[in-house]
C-alpha cells in the first residue's frame, strides 16, 4: 500500500493561539494533527516560530472593543509573505474568510496554488455581538465570503450539514465536504472528583464565548425562573465582553451563579462531573461546546434555533428548548431534575453519539480532500 503523499501547506488564519474561540481551536487542533504526515506553515498574528510565518495584528474601529475583549484580532495581509509561502506550497487552506482569507484566495489563485476553504463564521457570530440584527446586512456579508473566498476555492470544508445548506442555498457551486470539528480525544468520560462546594447540588455548566451571541443571559433568567432554584449551581466559563455583566447577574441568583475562566483540567473536571450542559446559543455552525460535552458523557439541554447546527446534537426532543425563552428552558429543566433517572440513560447516549465525531476520523477526511485537489508534485 502506497504511503500518502507528504504535502506541503500553507495553512491562513487570523489567529491560532490565545483564545477558546471555535474556529481558533479547530484551527490548533487540525494543524497539530496535520504535522505528523504534512509540512504546514501557518501564516498568522502571533510570534515567529518553526512552521509560521508572523503577520501584524491589527481591528476594526467598530469592533475593536469587542475584539479586544475576545481576544481576536485580524491579520494584515503582507503580500510578499503570502506570495512566498503560498508560492512554495502544495495548496492553501484558508480558515476564516476575512481580509486575510481574501487576499491569501487571491494569490493562491494568481499562483495556481489550490485552495481549500473552511466554513467557521457566520456573520451572525459577529453582528448579534455588537447589537445588530440585519437580515440585509447578513446577506450582504454572505454574499461578500462567497464572491471573495468560497466561490474561489477548489473545496470548501463545512463542519456541518446545516453549514453546508447555508452556503449552497447561497448559490455555492464549489465542491463541499462536510467534516467536523471534531472531539479532541482528551475529552471523554474518566475519573474526576467534583469539588467540594457542587456537592449535593444540581450543577448546570455553561461553556462559550462571554457574548451576546451566546444567550447566557436566556439561561441565568431560566435558572432564576426554575423551582429547583435554590439547589441549582450554574457554573459558566469562558472570556468575553459580557463578564462582568453576567457575574452580576448570576450572583443573584438563589444560589449564586460562578462566572469565569477554566484552565483546560479544571474544564475538563466539569465536563466530566457536572449533571447537564445547556447551551442558549442562537449562531452556530457546529457546536464544539456541545461536542466535547457528550465526548465526556455530559448530555446537553440545546436552544432549538433555526440559524443553530447545535439542535441537532440534542439527545431528542425533551433535549431542546425555544431559543430565546427563558420560561421553556426552565420547565425543560426542570422536568430533567424532576426525574433523576432519565439522565444515566442520557450519558451512555451522549458517549454513542460521540464516537462518530473523533478529531481523527475528521483529519483523515481533510487528509483526503487535500489529496484530491493539491497541486501535482513539481
């Protein structure tokens, strides 16, 4: 059997390290995974270093803030950097279709270098953060992805069905592929003690990004409207805009709510301990929070959203909610903590449907994408 092909790729996204951002992750992840068979040069922000070549950082006036808070910033294209690590590879993969994923497109394209785009970003994610709800504007950044990356690329990569269908229903008429972010292998079911303060109560975690997008705010009301209140402990962790504002709004809870940032291992011990996820968020491609909890056995009550991959990762029916009403997600949640007994059955489900998502099997399938369309050995 002939050995694959070691391929030589220049891998564009604005930003690699620093921030549990999906997109982010899914970047670091596939990028490591991809260096035990292929030679990858990352171009990025961030500093010089074997295997990347370092672009200026730079925001958005009308984002700044926001970006800041993310920890998310763009990349300055610098030409002659792209020419020549673009020039040198085997093909291009770009990861978020910002400036840097356009004029990265543009030179692949002027290079003969072929380019396999990823699907990462609704505009969704970026507008609801800073206010805006415009079906108009929406579209109008749709159309601009699809005209300036995905149109242009040889393969576009979808971490969903549901990504897929937002991008064909657009018009796109490149071949796509629908592979998943995967379930890094670390998170899954092992021994974790649950700290000593959650004991005897019923801990709900929330994971993501502290924005608007992510409707923490639908599940701290529902948490206050719930009659298990009182022996309720909602744990939320990441980092964003939103912090401040939602530790005040937990602490009011009946048992106050913890809002923070957790290391890998302190994550992974929620993950592992906690009773239930929920996860309000109403834009999202995949659902990468919602995957690494049923990789550890952790079931997930998930907002039923229309613009939402994440519904469809919900264990049935009794497992979704209206996105956006605090008042359902209380009754659904109570009527889980109501019968203690639905929720082993649950576990061993969430663990079953996990082992279709393994960040290997997603490599190998953009292994074989790549085979399929890089340029032919010179």
């Amino acid at each position: 059997m002939t050995a694959p092909r070691r391929l030589r790729i220049a891998f564009a996204t604005d930003l690699i390290d620093g921030v549990r951002n999906g997109g982010v992750m899914s970047a670091q992840r596939f990028v490591a995974a991809l260096r035990e068979h292929h030679d990858v040069t990352v171009l990025s922000t961030g500093p010089a270093g074997d295997g990347r070549a370092p672009l200026p950082a730079f925001t958005l006036p009308p984002f700044g803030r926001v970006m800041r808070e993310m920890g998310f910033v763009f990349a300055w294209p610098h030409r002659p950097t792209l020419e020549r690590v673009i020039g040198e590879a085997d093909l291009l993969h770009v990861q978020f279709p910002f400036w840097l994923g356009m004029r990265a497109t543009r030179v692949a394209r002027e290079l003969g270098t072929p380019v396999v785009a990823g699907s990462h970003l609704q505009p969704e994610n970026m507008f609801l953060n800073i206010g805006l709800r415009s079906a108009r504007l929406t579209e109008w950044t749709w159309r601009l992805f699809l005209r300036t990356v995905y149109g242009r690329a040889d393969a576009v990569i979808c971490p969903s069905e549901f990504a897929r269908e937002e991008l064909l229903r657009r018009g796109l008429a490149v071949p796509t592929e629908v592979i998943s972010n995967g379930i890094d292998a670390r998170f899954s079911p092992g021994p974790a003690e649950r700290l000593e303060r959650h004991r005897d109560r019923f801990l709900l975690l929330a994971v993501g990004r502290l924005a608007r997008e992510k409707r923490l705010d639908v599940v701290i009301e529902a948490v206050r409207r719930s009659r298990h209140a009182p022996r309720i402990q909602l744990v939320v962790t990441g980092r964003g805009p939103e912090a401040a504002r939602l530790r005040e709004r937990a602490a009011t809870l009946p048992l106050p709510g913890e809002v923070s940032f957790l290391p890998d291992d302190e994550l992974l011990r929620m993950l592992r301990t906690a009773d239930l996820l929920v996860h309000a968020s109403e834009a999202e491609l995949e659902g990468m929070a919602v995957l690494e909890a049923l990789g550890c056995g952790l079931p997930a009550l998930v907002a039923d959203a229309p613009g939402s991959a994440a519904r469809h990762l919900a264990l049935g029916d009794g497992l979704r909610f209206a996105a956006g009403d605090p008042a359902d997600l209380a009754r659904k949640l109570d009527a889980l903590i109501d019968d203690p007994a639905r929720l082993p059955p649950l576990r061993a489900r969430a663990l079953e449907v996990a082992r279709g998502f393994t960040l290997a099997a997603s490599v190998a399938k953009l292994e074989a994408v790549y085979a399929r369309v890089a340029r032919a050995p010179r």
